[in-house]
C-alpha cells in the first residue's frame, strides 16, 4: 500500500501519461485534416460484390452405346444334289377309291327291343251266399230249453258251381249243438262262386251265423 500509494504522488509520471495522450489527440487531429482518415473510409466504403456460388454436380459419365445388333448368319448354299428319276406304278384313280367305298352296305341297325309288357293284374270277386236260395237253420230243440244263445264264425269251400265243397268252424259260439246245427244248416245253401277276370273258380268264404232266441 505504501509503494502504490508514493509511486502515485510522484509528478513526473503524471505529466508523462498527459504528454501521450496530447500527442495522440493531436496525431488524430492531423489525420483527419490531411484527408487520410477519408481514403482509408473510402477503401473501406468500396463495391463489395457477391459471387454466388453455383453447386457444383459430380460429372456423371454419359451410358454407353448399346452393343451392335449380331449380324444374322447367312446359311450356306445347299449342296447341288442331282436329280434323282423315280419310276411310280400307275394307280387307280382316286374317284374310283372313294366311290368304291361309298358303295359298302352299312351293317343294318339292330332292331329295337320291344317294350316290356306290363300283366295286368287279375279282377277277383269272393264267393258270396245267394241268401234267396238259402233257408235259416232250425234252432236246436234242446238249446232252446237251454235258451243257449251265440254267434259262430264258419268257413265253406265253394266251387265253381256255386256249391259248398266243404265247411269248418273258424269260431264257436261257446255251444258245440248251436256250432253243428249253422254248418249243417248253410252247407245246403247256394253260393256265386268266386271269380277271376269273370271266371268262376273255387275258394274259401267266411260267414257269421247268430243264434238268438225271439
């Protein structure tokens, strides 16, 4: 502190620093009067001119030439072969071959197989009892004391003449004298026979007979 504080009174160096900075102001001073300061202004204040500056591309090599199309072989001449005579046997003329052919029958067609016939099936009519030609059967003297009563279910064999053949008891009316007395009784009826396409034929025939006391 005391070295900066006594180097600061000493006055020579004080009127040292002012002489400079007078010399300075007055070198300034000159300049700009002898007009050095404008031509170093002017130089400064020249055109300034801008250069664009283009992008340069990379130089790209143009394609080759396409190749030259190959020249189409030429064959070479064929060889001079001589003539050679063939002697050809005289043939028929081809009309003749065709009109010959022409002329071959066909094979006839074999003949059409005929429709299969249908049989028609037979009219049948069953035997019936002719009830005109037919007395009832007398009532059993003993069943009627009894007073048995019931229905019997029998069967006759009719011929073609309308007869019975034959005669059975297909159901019992519960009593074998009522049973007896209907088959004997209806066997002597007159029966129309069966028939087949309007012919007679023999067959079964099934009847009910009721005994029943009045």
């Amino acid at each position: 502190m005391d070295d900066y504080a006594s180097r600061q009174r000493k006055p020579s160096k004080h009127l040292l620093g002012f002489g400079l900075v007078v010399v300075l102001h007055l070198l300034l001073f000159w300049a700009i009067n002898s007009g050095l300061a404008r031509a170093f202004v002017k130089k400064i204040k020249g055109p300034v001119e801008a250069v664009l500056l283009e992008e340069t591309k990379p130089d790209i090599p143009p394609p080759p030439p396409p190749p030259p199309p190959p020249k189409a072989s030429t064959p070479p001449p064929p060889a001079y072969i001589p003539p050679v005579e063939v002697a050809v046997a005289p043939s028929a003329p081809s009309v003749n071959a065709i009109a010959a052919v022409a002329a071959t029958p066909l094979p006839p067609a074999p003949p059409t197989p005929p429709a299969p016939v249908v049989k028609a099936e037979p009219v049948r009519t069953g035997a019936v009892v002719n009830s005109a030609n037919c007395e009832k059967p007398e009532y059993p003297s003993a069943s009627r004391r009894m007073e048995e009563e019931g229905t019997v279910s029998l069967r006759f064999l009719i011929g073609p003449d309308g007869k019975v053949l034959q005669s059975e008891i297909d159901k019992s009316s519960g009593y074998k004298r009522l049973d007896e007395a209907a088959r004997a009784g209806l066997s002597r009826c007159q029966f129309k026979p069966a028939t087949v396409d309007g012919k007679p034929e023999q067959a079964w025939a099934s009847m009910k007979y009721t005994w029943r006391l009045e």
